[in-house]
C-alpha cells in the first residue's frame, strides 16, 4: 500500500461552505497535477446545512488508486496530516448537529501534523483557546481576517487561495506550490490569486504546541446505553421545566431561569456573544422577548442575564435593546469561560464595570458577512496590512524535534 493523505477543513455551516468547498476541490486538483488520485467530500450529513453550526469537508489523496480506495472505504477519516480552520473561535471545540458532544479542533489531527488557521491573533492566544493533546502538532497562521464567504455573501478575498499556498510548506509532499497555482491560475484566470499563494508559502511558519499546552478542560464524553438498558419503546427524555434563580450575594429567589438541553451546547455556532451593562437596563424585556433560542435567564431583580450555554451570537439582542452600548457584541475570542455576567456584577459592580469596558473597547469587528453596504471595500486595506504585517512577524519555531505521522 502506499501514502495516503487527509485533510479536513472545518467551517461554519452556510457562512463558509463556498470558502471550504474551493479549498478541498483546490487540494485534491493539485494532487492530480503531481499524479496523486484523491477525492473531496462535505461531511455534513444532516440537511439542511444550518447558519453558523460547525460543519466539514475533506480532501483525501493517496499515492496510487489502490490505496485511495482503502481510504474511502471510510465513513470518514480517523486521523488527519492538516485540520484547517477557517475561523479561529472555531479552536474552542465545535460541535455539529451531526454529531454528540464538543469535540477539540486538533482531535483528528496526527502526531506532528499541522493546524492551518485564519486568524489575526498570536499562537499563545489560539494555542490556549485548543484542549490539550496528548501528542505534540505544529500550528500555522495565515495572518487574515476570519473570512465568512458563503453561500449568502462571497467575499473574494484571496482567503482560500493563501490557505492553499500554505499547504505545500507544511506538508510538501502532498503537491507542490508550482502545482497549486497551475491549479489556481486555470480556475481563476487570475495571476494575482497564484502570486498570493506564493506569498503566503513564504510567510508561513509553524511553532510547535506541546502536549502540556492549550485548554485543560476535557472535552464532553457520553457512553451509548448497552441494550439491557434501554427503555421500551422509541421514547425521547423531554426536557424538564425550569425554576427560580437564587441571587448569590443575597440568597434571595425570583425570576425564572428555563431548563435546557443537557446535551447539545448551542454555543460552538457563536463568533460573537452579548456583554450586558446591567447599570443602564431599564428592563424593557425586549432581548428576553426576541431572542430566538430563549437564552436569557430572568433574575429576581428583573434583569436579564444572557446564558452562555445556550447563547448562539446571532446579535438580535443587540439589535432590538433600545439603549444605547447596553448589550454589546464581543468577539468570541476574548473569552474563556461561558460563566454568568449577572453573577459577576452582582459580586462587585465596580469590577464588573471595569471588565465590561475592557471588553468593548477592544473588541474587532467582526460579523457574519457583512452588516452594511461597503464593509467589504473598508477591509480590503487592513488585510493587505495583515498580509505584509505576516511577512514582518514571523512566530519563532520551538527547537523541539517533532514526529511527523507516517
């Protein structure tokens, strides 16, 4: 048998399928050149695709047809040389509705195999958003801003093409740069697209992430029930009613705090989630009223204490609060935890105040798409910035020897 090679790249579901769909059609075309068999394929499998919820797809290549066919013999790959990521709150975990459970972004990844991400944060920032492994693998940052070119919106933004330059210096035996921009100058026409892929071949640079880094947290496990366990019937366990919150300073009850599913955490869909100023609330009940997936907890007080665990980023609570910078959109990144805002105002206003400015004032903007005609013509002069800013401030790569996976 010979080589076979795996890559996947992790996307947000709609927002970015058009990105992801021209990166593994991309890799498996430069393949070809080389004389490399491959294939690509969507790994989503429940229909239809949904707004924002992580999904994937996957280039698979292999040195001859023998050993290709071994490879989609698979539902999908067990173990991968690159994950890419085209948006870096993705390093939290994702989880899709076509599966159970918060899964780490480097799960599938092999001992010394890559993470190519877009993300204009510095590696100790993503490398702490990742859970930890248990083998050492190397991560590479193409300098961009997360690109959201899907269905709905296509931002043709050099994004996918830059990825695909990556490719050949992380892992040169799968196809080379001179293959990928045959690949690309005969899809585009466009000799500016091969000459970002060679730009970003010579920026990339790789450190190493060691098993004792990124987030402790172990990731959400769960047990199949064994056959003698299993109810009679075809019966689904509902969801129980919801009670009172408890204030944690004053041990006073009221509100009303929905329960929710035990399972399924909505928030790996959020790029964004809501800060609140719980000082300028007067209450109105609007964010409560139109928040489509029922997350805010009424506390006793009447306020309204936005649920991390059930919050999706959609910013419609921003949209519909009619005071001014009282509920805030917050890229997802500045956060390490899905604890309650409401708890921590209620300890000490003065630092929650201080945390809450902190937080806005240097939030990037960020959005799904574009919220307003010429956003798109505003960006173009930034990522030209990050892409020569790639060039000035190369990560230094640790001197640790790293395996790479056979």
């Amino acid at each position: 048998m010979g080589r076979l090679f795996a890559v996947e790249i992790v996307y947000r579901g709609i927002f970015q399928k058009t990105l992801a769909k021209n990166i593994s059609r991309a890799i498996v075309l430069a393949a070809h050149e080389e004389g490399k068999p491959g294939i690509s394929f969507g790994r989503y499998g429940d229909s239809p695709e949904r707004n924002g919820i992580p999904a994937k797809s996957f280039a698979i290549v292999a040195t001859d047809d023998q050993t290709l066919e071994e490879g989609m013999a698979k539902y999908e790959p067990k173990e991968v040389d690159i994950t890419i990521v085209v948006d870096d709150t993705l390093f939290k975990g994702v989880e899709s509705w076509a599966w159970y459970g918060l899964q780490p972004i480097n799960r599938l990844l092999k001992p010394g195999g890559t993470l190519i991400v877009t993300s204009r944060e510095e590696p100790e920032t993503l490398i702490g958003m990742s859970h930890r492994k248990e083998v050492p693998y190397q991560l590479a940052i193409v300098k961009a801003i997360p690109s959201f070119s899907g269905l709905w919106v296509y931002k043709d933004d050099h994004t996918d093409v830059r990825i695909l330059g990556a490719i050949p210096k992380v892992l040169p035996e799968l196809f080379s740069l001179e293959s990928v921009q045959k690949v690309i100058l005969a899809d585009t026409k466009n000799s500016l697209k091969a000459t970002s892929a060679a730009r970003s071949h010579e920026r990339t640079t790789t450190v190493t992430v060691r098993p004792g880094q990124g987030n402790p947290e172990e990731p959400f496990r769960f047990e199949f029930p064994k056959w003698h366990e299993m109810r009679e019937g075809i019966t689904i366990p509902s969801i129980p009613a919801g009670h009172a919150m408890r204030d944690p300073q004053n041990q006073q009850s009221g509100g009303y705090q929905p329960a929710r599913n035990p399972t399924f955490k909505k928030y790996t869909t959020r790029t964004m989630r809501p800060v609140v100023n719980f000082d300028t609330c007067i209450k109105c009940t609007l964010c409560w009223l139109q928040c489509p997936d029922s997350c805010f907890d009424v506390t006793p007080e009447g306020l309204y204490d936005a649920n991390m665990e059930a919050c999706c980023g959609c910013g419609v609570c921003e949209a519909v609060c009619p005071v001014k910078d009282c509920v805030t959109m917050v890229n997802e990144v500045a956060f390490q935890d899905n604890a309650s805002q409401w708890e921590m105002w209620r300890k000490d206003k003065a630092v929650y105040q201080g945390w809450l400015k902190g937080k806005i004032e240097s939030r990037p903007e960020r959005s799904h798409g574009f919220r307003y005609r010429g956003q798109y013509q505003e960006q173009v002069a930034e990522m030209a910035e990050l892409g020569v800013e790639g060039s000035s401030k190369k990560a230094k790569e640790e001197p640790a020897r790293v395996t790479r996976g056979a």
